[in-house]
C-alpha cells in the first residue's frame, strides 16, 4: 500500500504542477487540486469495487439476447471474487482519504491552523 501511496502521490504532484505551469496556475494550488481529484477518483473506485453483487457474468457474450434484452449466463462469484471485492475497498478508501488529506494540507487557500 505504500508503494502504491507514494507512486500516486509523485504521479499527481507531478502532473498538477506541470498542467499548473501550463495554465499559469499557482504551482501549490495546482497540486492541491490534484490531490483532491484523485482522491475523489479513488474512492470513487473504492465504492464500485465494493458494490459488486454475488452474481457474476459467465461470458463476454450475450447468450440469446437481443439488443441486450433476455437471458445471460450468470454464476456465483467464487471465494477468491468475494474476498477482491472486499479487500479492494479496504485498500482504496484509506489511500483516497489520505490523498484528499495531502490536498487540505497542499492547499495555499485554506490554513490548517
């Protein structure tokens, strides 16, 4: 989770800043913006992937379906799925937290103190 965290972190401190730059921005402000952004998107992400139902699709096919009407093939998620859908979030949500947390931080607008 660590590697994920600082890899997140130095692709969006860099990436703000450039697109900063290429506005005029101010450079903190710009990466505070990021910061805000991703960690919206992850979590986001984080409650998609945890909002998965027990249900499964079988194929990437529609099987006797027209214009996406009728039946599909469906399963059960097997263990392995379940324990995705539940460790994914539990991943996520701690890492966009924590990047909205670095964007408050970043934030020349706004004093923490």
């Amino acid at each position: 989770m660590v590697k994920l965290f600082l890899v997140i972190s130095a692709l969006t401190i860099l990436l703000s800043a450039s697109f900063g730059l290429l506005v005029g921005a101010s450079i903190l402000r710009s990466i505070s913006i990021g910061f805000y952004l991703v960690g919206c998107f992850v979590l986001i992400g984080a409650f998609f992937f945890g909002n998965r139902g027990p249900v499964r699709s079988q194929g990437d096919e529609d099987v006797g379906s027209i214009l996406g009407l009728g039946s599909r093939r469906l399963r059960w998620a097997t263990r392995e799925e379940h324990e995705e859908a539940v460790n994914a979030p539990a991943v996520l949500l701690p890492l966009g937290v924590v990047l909205i947390l670095l964007g408050i931080a970043w934030d020349p607008m706004h004093s923490l103190f």
